[in-house]
C-alpha cells in the first residue's frame, strides 16, 4: 500500500502518460499484420486507411503497451455464449454498464470497438465448424482437460509458475516496499515473496507439478532501467517528479511487462502464482507505523474502470481473457486456495468499500475481489494473486522478524508456525484440492502411467 500523499502525484503521472501515449504511439493501420477477420466501416470510400495522416492514433494504449492485434480473435475455439459474455462482464469485469460502449453483445457475435473508427472485430460467438482451425491459441488448460492422475500426484504434468512479486533486495526502497522497525532487519516485501516461492515449489513438485519460477532472485527481469526506460516528455516539470515516474516506469510497468512476456512467450503455465504480503500505510518508512489489524484476500482480473476501457489494449486483453474463458478456471482455483487460507490461518476477509470503483467482489466470498491489475491482465492463464497478512501489523510483524523455521516456535507470546511455510502451505493445500476435484481420476495403474511427463 502507499502512502496517501502520494496518490494525486499518481494521478498526474498517469494523466501525463495517457497524454504522451496517444500523441507518441503511433502505429499506422497499414503497418499492421493484415486482418483476417476485421470488419470495415461502413464507409470505406471516405475513410480511406490512405488518405489518413501516418501520425493518426489507434486509440490510447496503456504506458509501454504494443499496439494490440485484433485479428487473433477471428475463430475462438470455444467462445462463451452471448449469456455467459452479459454474465461475465456485468459480475466481473466491469462495475458498471458503460462497457456496453465498446462491446456490443448480439445473438451470434461480439462487436468489439478498437478505437479506430475504420476498424471494428466481429467475434462470432458460436464455435467453429467441424475443422475450423483456432486463430485464438491457449497455452493453458484447465484441471478438467487434464488425463487422470494417480490421488497422490494430482498435479502431474501441471506446469505452474511462480511470480515472487516485488524485486526486493537492493530495489526494495526505490519500490517502496521496504521498512524498518528500530534496530530490526528492514522489512523488504520482494525478499518475503521469494522466500514463499522457494518454500512453495517443492510442495508442488511433490504433487507432481512442473514449477518455474517468473524471478528466482533479487534483479529485475526487465533490461530496462529508470534511466533507460521510455519516458513520457514533457509530462513532469519538475525534475523529482520526472525521476519518480520514470522508476515508477521500470520496476512497475517495465517490470511486469518484461514478466508477462516471460510468461506468456518462454513458460507457458497452466497457472501463475503472483504471491504477495499486504500492508497498511506505513507513513514514513524510517519510523513506520504499525496497526493491530491483518487480513487476507485473493484478487482476480476483472473490474475494469471505465477509464481503463478507453485504453484498446486493455479492451483486448479483456476480450482475450473472455474468449480464453480464462476466468471460470481462475475463480474455480481462487475459491479453494481462499479456502485453505482461511482454515489455516485464520485470516479475515480484507474487505473493499462497498461502492468501490477499482473492486469487485466475486460469487460473494469475501476473500475474493476483482481487480484490473498490469499482472493478472497481461498474464494471459488463470492468476492467482495473492494478499495475505499485512507486513506492518503488530500480528505478522513478530512472525516476519521470526523468520523461517520448521514446525511450531513461541513468537509473540504464542506457539506458531513459520508464516512462510504457513502460507506456502496454504497455497499448495488450496491448488492440490482443485486439481484433485477437477481432474478425472485413473480408472487403471496403465492409465495413470501412459499420461505425458
Ligand atoms: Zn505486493
């Protein structure tokens, strides 16, 4: 969590990209992969791609965002019905109706606004012909078109891939996830989450999974740096400013792109992991103030803002996720890892306010919210992001501070187990059980062995 006092500097920044994108991208329609499926206005003859200035936007993209490619969407393999898409959008991936600008639900298709007004998609929403060839790949599946697995390996040939969230380490403070107690060892959120994924793998492997994992140390995965990265001119005057925004660029933006790329070009798992601790506002991170209150919460994408619907790369992704059904699966998964959470640690729900724009609660379980997240957009398979306990309360601090440990130790006046190894725990636990509910079980030992690796 930030600091509150940084949220209209925030504002400003975003503002200024915003406005720095639609006049720096520029991709002209023409330099394009040839659209396949791509309906044309109704009148060519005067909105001619030719006859449009080279410098004419698309529509805004999202800071570092590629201009996206619509022609992907011509064959869904398995589209969702139009109830499912009206469904999907209104309890969500959207707080309120103005989605209905941009994508217009009738019998048989979807029509999607791509922000250049030559060029709408038409996305049929029956499934293709006997022998129609997918123009919409998916990497991922899910637990149900898994072959059956023997009871104790229910994750076998499960392909996961752990995404420690932060950098950490020496990048703990310019990321402003880092905090000091007095004399204590500093408190680096991205150096919590490796130690989680570290501890996590092997729980999973046990079951059979395949883990990779997205960061396995405290450097960034982007080649970009705040000196490197692409900087919006003229969009801060003041030279503090410029330099926050330009971090703000490389380990948020840079970051989670070069990571979505890693993901969804190299790894190619059937889930992402994104672990996380949560905070409070710590105010200053010298003298952070600590609160008697934690809690626990899983985000899934979802609750697109009608800001972000203006941005063609985030209408994209959300068509592609939808069309992915990548949601049913990630809900699926989210519910039982909630679920594990909540047996094992006790943890309340973290509850958003009940008119909020950026939070959407999901199937009324108070552990899961909706939210629009760089990470769980770009990551196209079911993400679990995870916000569990809250670094600077007077609860999870003492347990931080503990450190990792085997079995019980008295921390705080009470005997309890290492958090980390609670929490990994509790992950695994809640990913074991959807795969062992979800996945056909071996009619025969034959079976069971003559799956893939
Ligand atoms: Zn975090």
């Amino acid at each position: 969590m930030r600091p509150a006092s940084w949220i209209p500097l925030l504002v400003v920044a975003l503002l200024g990209i915003g406005a720095w994108w639609w006049s720096a991208s520029s991709p002209p329609a023409a330099a394009e992969p040839a659209p396949r499926v791509v309906e044309v206005a109704p009148r060519p003859e005067t909105i001619r791609p030719a006859a449009r200035p080279s410098m004419v936007p698309l529509g805004p993209l999202s800071p570092l965002s590629p201009a996206p490619d619509w022609s992907i969407f011509s064959h869904p393999a398995n589209p969702p019905g139009p109830e499912q898409v009206l469904a999907e959008m209104a309890e969500v991936y959207t707080g309120s109706n103005s989605w209905k600008r941009w994508f217009q639900v009738g019998e048989s298709e979807l029509v999607v606004d791509t922000g250049d007004p030559t060029r709408r998609v038409i996305v049929p929403l029956v499934p293709a012909g006997e022998g129609g060839e997918s123009s919409l790949t998916r990497y991922w599946r899910p637990a149900s078109e898994f072959p059956p697995a023997q009871p104790d390996r229910p994750l076998r040939g499960v392909r996961i891939a752990i995404d420690p969230g932060h950098i950490g380490g020496d990048w703990a403070v310019m990321e402003e996830r880092w905090f000091q107690v007095g004399g204590d060892p500093p408190v680096k959120e991205g150096d919590l989450t490796l130690l989680v994924a570290q501890l996590l793998a092997p729980r999973l492997e046990e079951l059979g999974a395949r883990v990779s994992f997205v960061r396995s140390d405290s450097q960034p995965v982007t080649e970009e740096r705040p000196d490197s990265v692409p900087r919006p001119d003229g969009s801060e005057q003041d030279p503090g400013d410029a330099a926050r925004l330009a971090e703000r660029l490389f380990y948020r933006t840079a970051e989670i792109h070069a990571r979505a790329r890693r993901i969804n070009e190299q790894l190619q798992p059937d889930l992402v992991i994104c672990l996380h601790f949560n905070a409070d506002g710590w105010g200053n991170p010298a003298k952070p103030t600590l609160v008697d209150r934690h809690h626990f919460h899983l985000l899934l994408n979802g609750a697109y803002t009608d800001d972000e619907l203006r941005y063609a790369d985030q209408r994209h992704h959300l068509l592609n996720r939808l069309l992915q059904r990548i949601h049913p699966e990630e809900r699926e998964l989210a519910t039982e890892v909630a679920a594990a959470f909540a047996e094992r640690t006790a943890l309340p729900p973290y509850l958003y306010e009940a008119n909020s724009s950026r939070a959407v609660n999901v199937d009324g379980n108070a552990y899961l919210w909706a939210r629009n997240l760089l990470a769980n957009r770009l990551y196209l398979c079911p993400v679990l992001f995870l916000e569990p306990y809250v670094m600077n309360s007077t609860l999870d601090y003492p347990r931080i501070q503990a450190g990792d440990y085997e079995g019980f130790r008295e921390v705080d006046g009470r005997m309890q187990p290492s958090i980390f190894r609670e929490y990994a725990g509790a992950v695994a636990e809640g990913v074991r059980r959807h795969f062992s509910n979800h996945r056909p079980v071996p009619l025969s030992e034959a079976e069971a062995e003559t799956e893939e690796p």
